[in-house]
C-alpha cells in the first residue's frame, strides 16, 4: 500500500491525472487549487480530475474542494485526531476540518489561521442539530485567526437556518440530507458571509459544505468522496 506521502508525491507528479501510481503524466491536466488560468484538458471545472473508481482504489480517506471557479482539486486525508482531520492537496496546501467545519488552512493566498469555538471547543451547532434535531434558539460564537498579527480573535457571530431535505450527488452517489446554512456576522469587518452544509441527519456527517471565512477569500466548497472512519 503506498503511503501518504508516496501517494501525494505521485498526485503531484501526474497533477491528479494520471491516477495514483504508474501512469502516464499529462502536462496540460495539472491542476491547482488557486490559479483560475490552469485547467484540466479535456474536462470542465465542474470534473474531478480522477475518476469515481480511481478515487475509490485511493487507500486513505479522500475529499473533493473548489476555490471560487477553479477546478475541482481531491485532497487526501493526511491525519486525524478524534473528529479533528488534516487534508493535504497535491500542491501542498493543507485544510483542518472538524464535523464539516472548516477550521484551519496553511498555503491559500489569505489562510484561516485558527477557529475556537465559544464558550468551549464542544459548542458545534451542527453536531447538536445531528443528535437533537433542533438548532440552537440563539447566536453562536466563535473565533477566528488569520494570518496577521492585527486580525485574531476576530468575532463571529452566527444564526442558523434548517432548509429542506436535500438529495445531492457526490460522484455518480445519492446522500439524502438537510441543508443548514449558517449567517456568520463578523462585525469588526462589517461583513457576513451564508455559509451552508448539507448534513446527513441519520449519521451526523456532513458531505458537503460551501464556507468563506474572510471578505478576500472566495467561498470554498467541500464535499466528501471517501469519508474517514472517524
């Protein structure tokens, strides 16, 4: 079985064309995760650039992501720590996520430094909706860090709105889930952002998700393609 690293390697060599291992590499298929001038030949922006049964021979835990119009981009599960996961891409950027959460990024042009729930790291609104059904009465906070020294705990204030049973595709794949979307208010910046999450409510697993944590960054867009066993 290759290893993270080995497997990462060989994503970056064939820029997620060419498979895993031991297949021809194709200079105009490389993609990157921020770079709107580079796509994948012969497929859309909408197409991963590895196929349903290629994603599914990977022996670690995968997720698709989209920056903005970019092309879709597989990362690879890199490691994990109880629900806290690190994602890593072939071009070496890295995503944190927790229970559909994005909380951490290392390699975009304006990263998500840190989140901290408040008023503890176990005040998820998703995971209680998950075994509740109910979504909190009131806001949410938390915190956030970005990359320079005048822009941490920075406020956010959240309301939570449960949409409708939602059927979504994920790579040829039905998942029955219920939309939540999320009006994240960061009043320091005079900005809020809706960020939604289509949740499965059997399992608590969140498959997809669109979230923007800062005004320059676009929205970026998650989806689960081989989930982990967490």
């Amino acid at each position: 079985m290759l290893s993270r690293r080995q497997l990462l390697g060989g994503l970056l060599v064939s820029g997620f064309s060419g498979g895993v291992a031991g297949c021809s590499t194709d200079p105009t298929s490389t993609v990157s995760l921020f770079t709107k001038t580079v796509t994948s030949k012969g497929r859309s922006a909408n197409d991963y650039p590895l196929t349903a049964a290629q994603i599914h021979d990977i022996p670690y835990a995968t997720m698709g992501v989209r920056i903005a119009d970019n092309p879709r981009a597989v990362i690879v599960l890199a490691t994990a720590e109880g629900r806290t996961l690190q994602w890593a891409s072939s071009d070496r950027v890295t995503f944190v996520t927790r229970s559909g959460w994005l909380l951490q990024t290392r390699g975009l042009q304006r990263d998500l430094a840190a989140t901290r729930w408040l008023p503890s790291p176990d005040a998820d609104p998703l995971r209680a909706f998950a075994q509740s059904g109910e979504l909190p009465p009131r806001g949410v906070y938390r915190e956030i860090d970005l990359g320079h020294a005048d822009e941490h705990s920075i406020a956010v204030e959240s309301r939570f709105e449960a949409g409708k049973d939602e059927t979504i595709v994920i790579q040829g794949r039905e998942h029955v889930t219920r939309r939540i979307d999320e009006i994240a208010i960061m009043r320091a910046w005079r900005w809020e952002a809706r960020n939604s999450f289509w949740l499965d409510p059997q399992s608590g697993r969140v498959w997809r998700s669109v979230q923007q944590y800062c005004p320059e960054m676009a929205p970026i867009e998650l989806e689960v393609l081989k989930p982990a066993a967490v």
